[in-house]
C-alpha cells in the first residue's frame, strides 16, 4: 500500500494524476473480486483518495484503505506520467516532422 500512495503522492505534487487498475467490486466494499477497472486519482490527503471513474461518476471520495484493498496488488499496476521523458517525445516527433 506504501509504494501506491508515494507514487500517487509524488505525481499529485506535480499536479499529475495516476491511473490505478482496481478492482471494481472491492472498490466497491464487496469481498468477492471482480473485474479490473481504470480509474484516475485526482486528490488525496491522510484518510481519503479522490477518484475520477470513467465508468461512474468524477470527483468520488473512498477511504484509503479501501482503495488500496481494491488496488490490483497481484500486478501492482499503475500508469503515470512522466514529463522530462514527454518533452524528449515531443522533441523527437517535431525533428522527425522537419
């Protein structure tokens, strides 16, 4: 649970948002598991995580500990954004377009 809130701290200390693969029915308080599903984390402070659901509704607040029980922790998968190596990118593509 460490390692997804300093990743999720670190990004929204660079106003970046992560996208965290949880899974669906334990996020929503059910034991049994479900599907995986994409959801962006926008916010966060000592018990609560803001989540944006493309699937539900923007701006939800869960506690912290239910989110990271519905974090996907047999992959520990999350996807964020990482801006030195998108301007490298950008750099790139605009030398390849001249």
């Amino acid at each position: 649970m460490d390692s997804l809130y300093s990743v999720v701290e670190n990004a929204l200390e660079d106003t970046l948002p992560t996208i965290a693969v949880v899974d669906s029915m334990r996020l929503q308080g059910y034991e049994e598991p479900g599907p995986l599903h994409a959801v962006v984390v926008t916010g966060m402070d000592d018990r609560r995580v803001v989540l944006n659901d493309p699937w539900g509704r923007m701006y939800d607040v869960y506690p912290k500990d239910l989110v990271a029980d519905a974090w996907d922790t047999t992959l520990n998968r999350l996807i964020t954004v990482d801006l030195h190596e998108q301007a490298v990118l950008q750099e790139t593509l605009t030398e390849d377009s001249e």
